[in-house]
C-alpha cells in the first residue's frame, strides 16, 4: 500500500529508532534519581533540550518535554492563563483549531470565560481585522494554529504575534504541523508559547514538547509535580525525548529541499486530477500553503467512500484529521470555511512524506481519476 497520511503520522526514521533502543538500554535510569545512572539520564535530557532549542532558536530554559502536542496545547493554555498580562476572561481563537484546544477551552468556558471563534475567510486563513475587532479590554489569551493539519494554510503567525505584544496578550500557536517542514526559527521567540510533536517528524509517539517564554512566571496546573520543572507529573520518556532529538536533528537541515520536492509532488497531483477538475475543490491559501497537505473536495461523492476505495485500490488517504475521526458531524475545518455540511462530507485529505514520489502520485491521480469516472457513470475527459 502506498501512504499518503503523513500529516496524521510517520514511520519512525530508522536512526531515531536506533537511538530510542540504545537511551532505553544504556540511559535507563529515572532522569530525577540522584545516583549516577539516573544522573546519565538526567544529562541526556538536558543535552537534547538544548539541542532542540538551538534548532528552533529559543531560550533551553523554556522547553520542557511532554507526551505530545495534545499535552502540549493544554499545558501551554494553562500555564498561560495562570501568569496573565492583566485582569481579564476572554480568549480569542480559531474555530478549526485542534480538537486538544477545542477541548480545553471548553473547559475553561465551564470556569467563566469567554470564548470567541475566528472562522477562516476563502483562502483558509484568518481575517487579521476581525481578529483585531474581536481583542477586548479583557482579552488575555489569543491561540492560532500555525499550519492547519486538514488544509495546510499556514496562519501570519508574525503578524498576529505584533498584534498581541501590542495589546500585552498572550498568544499560543499550535506549530505540531509545522515543526520541521518550515522554517520557525524567527517565529519561535515571537509568541508566548507553542507546541511540537515527535511522531510528525519521523520520531516515535507518545513524546512531544512545548515552549513557553521562561520570562512568564506559570504556576503548575498538576499540584505537587517535580518533572520538568513541575510543568507535568510522570517520569520523562528520555529514550523517546533522545529518539524525537534524533529525528529533529535529521529534519532541520533538509527543510527547504524536502519543501521544494512536495512543491514538486503537488504540482504533479494537481496535475494528474485536471481531467475531473470540474468535478474537484481544493482548499489552499495562494502563497501561504504547506505544499505537503492537499485538502479537497469531489461534488458528489462522500469522502469516505473515496477513502475505502482509495484503501482497495491500495492508497492510504484521509478524511481529515485523525483526531475527528469517528465523529458524525462535518470537521471543525470545514465549519470554519463555511462549507456546507454536504459538501463538508465530501472533503478528502491527501499529505506527503519525505520518501513519497513522482510515481506514487501519478498512480494515485490515476486511481482518482478512475473512482470519479466509475462512479459518475460518465466518460472522463
């Protein structure tokens, strides 16, 4: 079967795996242990924070290790809210956010505050005045995802960080999408915190990172915590810190080359889909897409059903993001384009990884071309 779900995950790099089985053998010892062997540890970790720090060019001090982005995203919106700028409830957000922040704002919702959703305009991207309009006097907390996982628009993380800096607001962004498929380094130290995951970038799951900017004074959300500084309770995965470092430190530098070849990849399936392109919508933002997520939808026919189809004939595509799927209502993504729930049903997702090809992706436009004929009942020119 040929893959094309990488935005969901990846196959672990057989470097980064390599090194998750020499950390759990040789460096097996609790990171918080005083004896030598749990001081091993202890200095492994600190050398991969510092690692992954200087890759993405922040302050060691402020990241800390996690179970993945979804931990991440909760731990960054709590420890935000516990050191605001000021006095205040109200948080801005996006409506296609990650379902971990959907769900952790609403539980802060339950607490008294308020939320306001941003929808997406056409091009999959929020609308920088309405998100201006929507800052209030007690506005304390902005979170925007940086690169959408069903769609791949890629948020102006710059501008909406100049904007909160002016109105002293906190802004967390969601960058699991974007660590290690562009370039974050001038982004990073613009916003009060983000999150990363290791299983996106060919590291294991079940680890992941977040930053926050150590000048924020955050009290704990877990009482009585003493693992990373007491940000979360549990004894660190090193061997998954150390594996997800591997893989980190494998991806950065090849960046903007992996980036030109999906450039290259989606040129091509755009390409191969032009003889149903009456029948074919894609959701992408001109200038400010990550060419390695394809979202789309065919007039007619359920996304499901071109999944399993897709799955017979020996692709492995998506309806969206992992994280909604068995859910029976439309993804939050197309509640945020606006899409109509029919047409929201019929939205597919098509991603690359690092080792997909030319030949993969013609074979794959083929095979959709050949669903769409087959099902229409009409000759396809």
């Amino acid at each position: 079967m040929i893959y094309f779900d990488y935005a969901a995950t990846t196959p672990i790099d057989p470097e980064a795996a390599e090194v998750y089985v020499q950390a759990a053998t040789e460096f097996f010892g609790n990171s918080s242990s005083l004896h030598d062997i749990g001081g091993n540890s202890s200095a492994l970790l600190e050398n991969c924070r510092e690692e992954l720090a200087n890759l993405v060019n922040v302050d060691k001090h402020g990241l800390f290790f996690t179970s993945g982005g979804s931990e991440s995203n909760f731990l960054a919106i709590e420890a935000l809210l516990s050191a605001p700028k000021k006095q205040g409830k109200h948080i801005i957000s996006g409506v296609a956010e990650h379902s971990s922040i959907h769900g952790a704002l609403n539980r802060l919702k339950a607490l008294g505050y308020e939320i306001t959703f941003l929808p997406f305009q056409s091009s999959g991207l929020i609308d920088l005045e309405k998100l201006v309009d929507a800052i209030r006097p007690d506005t304390v907390l902005i979170t925007i995802q940086h690169v959408n996982s069903e769609i791949g628009t890629i948020q102006p993380i710059e501008k909406i960080a100049h904007i909160c800096k002016e109105k002293n607001i906190h802004f967390h962004s969601d960058f699991v999408q974007s660590f290690g498929k562009i370039n974050i380094s001038t982004l990073a130290p613009q916003v009060s915190s983000f999150s990363f995951s290791g299983h996106k970038i060919y590291g294991p799951k079940g680890v992941g990172g977040v930053y926050i900017d150590p000048s924020i004074s955050w009290q704990p959300f877990f009482p009585g915590g003493s693992h990373e500084k007491g940000l979360r309770p549990g004894t660190v995965n090193v061997p998954g810190v150390a594996s997800m470092t591997a893989a980190a430190q494998l991806i950065f530098p090849s960046i903007s080359e992996t980036y030109h070849h999906y450039v290259g990849l989606r040129t091509a399936l755009l390409e191969a889909l032009n003889p149903i392109q009456q029948w074919v919508q894609f959701f992408e933002a001109e200038g400010a897409q990550l060419p390695s997520i394809i979202g789309l939808r065919i007039a007619g026919i359920e996304g499901q059903w071109v999944m399993l189809e897709c799955n017979r004939l020996g692709f492995a595509i998506s309806t969206g993001s992992a994280c909604q799927v068995g859910m029976q209502s439309p993804s939050k993504v197309m509640k945020a384009l606006e899409v109509s729930d029919g047409q929201a049903k019929e939205f597919i997702r098509i991603s690359f990884g690092r080792s997909t090809s030319i030949e993969d992706v013609l074979k794959l436009g083929e095979a959709l071309v050949g669903i769409v004929k087959e099902y229409k009942g009409t000759v396809v020119i």
